[in-house]
C-alpha cells in the first residue's frame, strides 16, 4: 500500500513499448540537402565550409563548362574613320575624314561626299573649306575639313 493508500499491482501492469520503425538510410540524406538548401548551418561549421566552397566552384568553374550564350556582340565601326579636334585658330571644329570614304572626283562631288560622312556625326553643316592630306608620294590620306554651322 501506497501512503496516499492506493495499492499498485504491479503483477498485472503491462509496459506499452512503443513500436518506432528506424527511419530508411535515405531520410538522412533528404535532411542534410535539406539543411544545405534552407542554410541552416553556422558559420565555421564544417557544412557551412562546404556550401561556400561549392558555390564559388560553381562560379569559377561553370563558364568554362556551360555555354551561357553572353557573349559581347560585335561591333561594327562606322566604314570610315573621322577625327574630331578643335581648331586652333579657336574658330571652330575640324573633321578628318579618312580618304577611303572619298571617291575621287570634283570639287562639288568631294564636298557632298564629305557632307555624308560628317552630318550623322555632327548634324546639319556647310564645309567653310577642306584641304586633302598627303603622304610623301602624293598619295591622299585623308581630308581635313571645317565646318560652320
């Protein structure tokens, strides 16, 4: 007898044992991908040490192995090559524009050809004059050309 006066048999008492099934191996494995996916480890875990070192394979090491279509696209330069500078007189801008955008001809057909070369650049002009630079043989270079606007 108990001191409150219960009586307790013990005889017939039976112990209820929970049945527990041991979880399959791959549980495991689903709760560390898990805790890799949610990020749940400290820093200077050893888990922790892998992530990083996981993703900054990743970063170094994809672009070498997965093609991610990002590369620049070409640039294709204006057919002719124009240099802009100041004038040293002070009385404007001086354009020289490469012989290569010129066919050779008149007065008049030289000037409207500059014309097309200059005005995308710079807008709506009138060459004031133009002189042809030459290399030693005589050969023409390129144009120098003022402009007023």
């Amino acid at each position: 007898m108990t001191p409150g006066g219960l009586a307790i048999k013990a005889d017939s008492a039976e112990l209820n044992k929970a049945t527990t099934v041991p979880a399959p191996p791959i549980g495991g494995v689903w709760r560390t991908i898990r805790s890799f996916i949610f990020w749940s480890h400290e820093r200077g875990t050893i888990q922790y040490d892998v992530m990083v070192t996981l993703i900054l394979l990743f970063l170094f090491f994809s672009p070498r192995f997965i093609h991610f279509n990002d590369t620049p696209v070409g640039r294709n330069p204006h057919s002719t090559d124009v240099v802009v500078y100041g004038d040293p007189s002070g009385s404007g801008l001086v354009y020289e524009v490469n012989s290569k955008a010129v066919q050779p001809g008149e007065d008049a057909a030289i000037q409207a050809q500059l014309l097309r070369v200059i005005e995308p650049i710079s807008g709506e002009v009138s060459i004031s004059r133009y002189e042809a630079v030459k290399d030693k043989k005589g050969k023409v270079l390129s144009y120098k050309v003022w402009v007023n606007r």
